[in-house]
C-alpha cells in the first residue's frame, strides 16, 4: 500500500432542488495500489457538468446513478502515477471517468473507462476538458451528425455561452450558418457576437423571448441545438421552420426542479412542420472520437473556434463550484484544479 492521503468527495444525499454542499462527504483514505492489470491515475484537472446532477440523482438514465456514499462520479484527466498494466506507462496522461478524488485505480483497458492522450500534447492540457474533451465531441457530433446544417441556415443554440453551446456555434459559422445564441446576460451575449462571431445573441431574461426570435431570425430556424428544454424550447418551436432539426443535449430548465416541468406547449409545431427530434448521449459516439478531435484540433489551430475556461483551485471547493453550472455564474467549461500538471 501506498503511504499517503487520498481525498474524496462522496455522495451522501440525493438533491431535492439545487445541489447543496450538505449533500456531499469529505474523506481521507489510503492511497491505493494497483494490482495486477491495474494503474493508479493521480487527477490534474475535474470536469464539473451538468450530467453531474443527472447522475446524483434516482431517476431513470443513461448510466446507473451514483449510490449513496460512493464517491461522485467525475470526467478527469489525470496522469499515471504508477503501472501494472503493459498498455500504460508511468508518466502518462489519461482521461476518464475516475471521481471525486486525488488518486483512483483504473483497469487500463482500452475504450471509454480510459482514454490515452497524444504525446507529446498538441495543445494545451486543458484543451483536452473543453473543446477536445467530452464538451467539445458532444458540440460536434449533435451538430453535424444529428443538426445536419446546410450553408446558408440559421442555428439558434440555447446555454449558448456554455462549454458545448458556444462550441456549438461556432462549428456552425465555419459550415456557413447565421448562428443565434440565447443565454443569460448582456456580457455572455457581446462575447458571443464579438468574440466567438455570432450573428446574434439573446439575453432571454431581459426580452420578450418570442418576439426577440423572430427579429433575430427573420428566415426562420433550421437547427435548434437545446441544452435547456422548457420555455425556450417553446419559445424557439413558434419560429421553427419545415424540416428542421433539433439535437437535443440537455434539458438543464428541469435538472434542479422540484415538480414535473410542463410542456412543451406548442408540440404541435413539430408535426405540422415535420420537425426532427433526437436526443442524444456522446457516449453513443466513443467509437467516432477521433473523427471529432481531428477536426477540432484542426479548427483550434487555425484559430477558427475559441473557448473560454474557468478554473477552481481545489478538490474541497468542487461541490461549491458545481453551482455555477445552474445559477449561470460562469462562463465556458468549469473545471476544477485538484493537482499540478507534469512538468
């Protein structure tokens, strides 16, 4: 056994609304060691995201939830601290969904348990939790794959100036299209016009969102990418045009909710104008991953798509952090710093 602290963070209780702090459990254990066939992964970097409440949660899903007093489930890169796996070397960087924690074993298999990342890093470390990473796949797969636009098409994209939504449009304009984004502020909407090259953004708390729509997409909309569900989605269908396509990635209006969230009222739309709806998982796309990284690295070197992140200082302050996904205090991927990168 290793001598050493290992750090967790464990699920002690299920969210009844927002995610409190409460519903989490500091602990300290040993440091594992790997048996045979196994690795020790040291974590550098958490994704924080919005599945994350999905997955504390009982409700019926795509992955089994995380028990009570299991440690929280987590995206993370990491690096290799020690092998007894032939696939995988000391000093490695890896992604994974490894928790909560400083230190986890992993089986090393191959597939999404654990992924390798190239060496030497093309990019930055960081690159590979954002645009290179699960957020940066899930933009370009339900976009391309499921959104299927056209040159010359407006894709409106809700949470737009979030880890996948403001990826999201910006794939959109290298393939041609008006892009409109809605999100929660004055500030996030002149980042996404002036910054990332929206055509147009919405701050919905501050407009009549139908009517902000329609002046913001006189053609109609052909792609809806949603990420929130509820009253935008409503909003968005009274514009929706013949044949469109919604990808639909999230439903974050109803994560933290209470009661059953209604609607949407005009589903009638999707009929009469033939709408295309799919839900979709990235994990579904794993087998395609690379596919997504090459264009996106490409596009990241060519400066065609940026992105913004924001990095929490330490394993403890995750479950504060967690917040900002919800009360709309951030802007970009979230992460949080647990360890020092290698040097």
């Amino acid at each position: 056994m290793r001598t050493g602290i290992n750090r967790q963070l464990r699920l002690t209780s299920r969210p009844v609304g927002d995610i409190k702090e409460s519903d989490f459990e500091y602990r300290e254990e040993p440091i594992p060691s790997p048996q045979e066939g196994e690795i020790l992964v040291r974590t550098i970097y958490l994704s924080l995201d919005p599945t994350n409440r999905i997955w504390m949660s009982d409700m019926e899903q795509y992955m089994p939830p995380v028990e009570i007093g299991e440690v929280m489930r987590g995206a993370i890169i990491g690096v290799v601290e020690e092998s007894k796996n032939q696939n995988f070397k000391q000093g490695d960087l890896v992604s994974g969904l490894l928790g909560w924690q400083d230190y986890a074993i992993a089986e090393g298999n191959s597939g999404f348990s654990l992924m390798r990342l190239p060496a030497p890093l093309p990019c930055p470390l960081t690159t590979f939790v954002g645009p290179l990473g699960f957020t940066g796949c899930t933009a370009y797969f339900g976009l391309l794959d499921i959104g299927q636009p056209k040159v010359g098409e407006t894709v409106v994209v809700s949470a737009a100036a979030g880890a996948v939504g403001s990826i999201v449009g910006q794939i959109a304009k290298i393939k041609g299209c008006r892009v409109v984004g809605i999100t929660g502020s004055d500030e996030k909407c002149r980042w996404l016009v002036e910054e990332l090259g929206f055509d147009a953004a919405i701050n919905y708390k501050t407009v009549d969102l139908e009517s902000a729509i329609a002046q913001a997409c006189p053609d109609g909309i052909d792609v809806y990418f949603d990420n929130v569900g509820g009253s935008i989605l409503d909003a968005v269908l009274t514009k929706i045009n013949l044949h469109a396509r919604i990808p639909l990635c999230g439903l974050i209006s109803a994560y933290n909710a209470t009661e059953p969230v209604p609607g949407p009222y005009n589903y009638s739309h999707l009929l009469m104008k033939r709408v295309r709806v799919q839900g979709f998982i990235i994990l579904d796309y794993i087998p395609r991953w690379s596919e997504a990284i090459s264009d996106l690295g490409q596009w990241l070197n060519q400066g065609k798509i940026k992105y913004a992140l924001e990095v929490v200082e330490g394993l403890g302050n995750a479950p504060k952090a967690i917040l900002k996904l919800f009360n709309g205090n951030k802007k970009g991927k979230l992460v949080v710093k647990v360890s020092e990168e290698p040097s």
